[in-house]
C-alpha cells in the first residue's frame, strides 16, 4: 500500500512538473525532460522510479537519495 502511494505521488509530480516545463505551442515528443528527485534513502524504491521512467519514455529521473543526520544529544 505505502508502494502504491509513493509511485501515485511521484507520477502525479512528474507529471505536474513536466506540464509546466513543455513550452507553449508544439511541443515535440523527442524531448528529454530531466526531473530531479531528492529524497530520504529507503523512503523509496529504486524500481518506482525505474517503473516512471518506461513509464514516461521522455523523461530521467534524476534520484539524489540523501542520508538521515541525526541530530547532537
């Protein structure tokens, strides 16, 4: 279930950010959108975003995982 609804937030952000990025009039479907996605390592698993990128044949995604920093005592 948490799979599911972290695969239905980051395609409903790829595609929100890869309207707004498509200038207006005639977009050509060989463009490469390149989608930059920061998130916490383990929060998501690298097949979602294998799975978005067959998905959407335009687009990369970019996955910067970062790391938890815990925090002084």
């Amino acid at each position: 279930m948490r799979t599911k609804r972290l695969l239905l937030l980051l395609l409903t952000a790829v595609m929100t950010l890869g309207g707004c990025s498509i200038g207006g009039g005639g977009g050509s479907s060989d463009n490469q959108i390149t989608l930059t996605l920061w998130y916490w390592n383990r929060s998501l698993d690298d097949s979602i975003i294998a799975e978005a990128e067959q998905q959407f044949p335009n687009l990369h995604i970019r996955a910067q995982k970062s790391e938890a920093i815990s925090s002084p005592s």
